[in-house]
C-alpha cells in the first residue's frame, strides 16, 4: 500500500490488434471489439482512480485516435515501457495530445514494498540487482518483463533459468550460491487481463513456472503452434 494507492503490473494487453484472435495467443474472442470491451471491464474491476499501473509495453496496436480513446476509459495513472507494437506512444500527434502516460520509457527501476523492481518489455537475464538480499538470506529485487506471451520463448527462458540454477558461482565470502532469477513474464493473459501487485504476481508466477518444470521436456518436444 502507498497512501491507499497499489502499485500493479501488467503487459500484453493489445488492444486494437485482431490478429491475435487467431494467431499466438489464440483470444477466445469473437471480435477485436469483444477483446477490447473485456480487458476495460477487467482492468477497471481491479484498478482504482488512484492506483499506480505499470505497463510493460505492447498496449495498443492501434492508431493514436483509437488508443486514446481506450487509454482513457482505464482506471489508475499508468506509465509505460515501451514495447514493439506501441508505435502510437511515440507518434508527435500522441505525444502533444494526450497526458494519459506519467512515463513513457524503455527500462526504468522502481522500489516497491523495500524490493527493487526492473521494468522492461524484454526479458533480462542478468539484471542490475540480481543478488542484492537482506540479511536473512531473502533476494530482494524482481526482473518483471513481457513481449514473449505465453509462447515457445517463454518455455525456452524457463529451460535457461532451470540449466543455470544447477551451476553455483563462488562469492567474495568463499561460499557457493546459485545464480537467482527472480523474473517474473507479467502477460495479461496469465491474470485474466487485470493488472496485479508484485505479491500477486510473485504467487502467481511461482505456480504457473511450477507448473511449466514439470512438463518442461514434453512442451520443447513438441513447441505450441503460433
């Protein structure tokens, strides 16, 4: 809590963009406009006026005027990594019209709660603060990223964490650690299209990625179809 404000996460959402009805992710929606009304009604459902949201970019494949339009039907002040399919955000005519974004950036760091959070639509595997604890032996910074969905890349990052967390690296003390990935994909359709708290998407994570080691060598067997 900050001030009876919540800070919330989220990235993928894509609005405007038809085309992942029937490609990548599959949406269960019959229509873009279907898709587009659902994830308002979900997100604000969640969100309050005052709420801090970050997206992790790709949240409007449409134009300036239609993301516009969407952005201010969404509850919360948002800020915004930028990701490959935002080319509104950085358009002039968006840029003098609307002050739906507090931030509009590609990387930023925040603090959330004493952690440290790395935003970015990209996931990155060796990030600024990876071993920082506290005293009891407790990691204290997040790696939270979108842009690879819910798809074959998503599984080959879990295969990556998987390989490197069987090799230990000495430290300065002598001792032996392993390397920790503290990384969490915060795509919208992992939360049914509401943004979440770190410590939602800490639970959440930890189940769904549970879930992926266990059928880890059955899901790079046979990649989903895109």
């Amino acid at each position: 809590m900050y001030d009876n404000r919540m800070r919330l996460y989220i990235s993928d959402l894509h609005f405007h963009h038809e085309a992942l009805l029937n490609h990548l992710d599959h949406r269960p929606f019959s229509s873009v406009e279907e898709m587009n009304e659902h994830m308002i009604e979900k997100w604000n459902s969640k969100v309050k006026k005052s709420d801090e949201v970050f997206v992790l970019g790709d949240i409007s494949h449409g134009n300036v005027d239609n993301s516009i339009k969407v952005l201010n039907r969404l509850n919360g002040k948002l800020s915004l990594m930028i990701g490959n399919h935002d080319s509104f955000a950085q358009k002039s005519k968006f840029l003098t019209t609307s002050t739906r974004f507090r931030k509009i950036s590609h990387y930023t760091e925040i603090s959330d709660n004493n952690r440290k959070v790395i935003l970015s639509h990209y996931p990155i595997m060796f990030y600024n603060g990876q071993f920082e604890q506290k005293k009891e032996g407790e990691y204290t910074t997040y790696m939270l990223y979108g842009h690879v969905h819910n798809s074959f890349d998503e599984i080959l990052i879990n295969k990556f964490i998987e390989e490197a967390e069987k090799y230990k690296r000495e430290t300065k003390e002598g001792t032996f650690i392993p390397t920790p990935f503290q990384m969490i994909n915060v795509f919208c359709m992992f939360s049914d299209y509401q943004p979440l708290s770190l410590d939602e998407w800490i639970e959440l994570d930890r189940e769904r990625r549970k879930n992926i080691r266990e059928n880890l060598s059955s899901l790079l067997n046979t990649p989903p179809a895109l």
